[in-house]
C-alpha cells in the first residue's frame, strides 16, 4: 500500500517512463532484488500450433466429402 501523494506521483513517473503502475513497480523490485525481469520466448509461441506436416487446408474439401461419403453409407 502507498499512501495517496506516493501513489500518484508514482503513477506521474510510471506514464512519463511510458509504463503501467504495475510495471514501474515491478521493475522497481526487480531492480531491488538483483533479479533480471524474465524474457519473453516467442519460439515457444510459433511451435504452438505446429501440425506435425499435415496440410488440412489444402485438403479440407476432400476430406469433408471423404467424411459425408461415410456419414452416408452407414445411413
């Protein structure tokens, strides 16, 4: 907890650094700790979706109408 003229005159240094409040604070106790802020792995982001080869857009109409067919011959 700050008291009122703490909070708003952090708040005032936060915006001028172009940061939240939160931010200005935790990089702040960051600094104090010794401890680096953690980065941030955008590879981890771009494997996320990784379909192993598969192409299902090139082939989404073949296998829709290769699920519709067997829809249809248990029918």
């Amino acid at each position: 907890m700050l008291d009122a003229e703490t909070h708003t005159r952090a708040k005032r240094r936060a915006a001028e650094l172009g940061d939240s409040l939160a931010a200005y604070v935790r990089r702040l106790v960051e600094a104090d700790l010794g401890e680096p802020a953690p980065k941030a792995d955008i590879s981890e982001i771009f494997s996320m979706f990784d379909s192993g080869g598969s192409d299902i857009a090139r082939h989404k109409d073949e296998y829709l109408a290769e699920a519709i067919m067997k829809v249809h011959k248990r029918e």
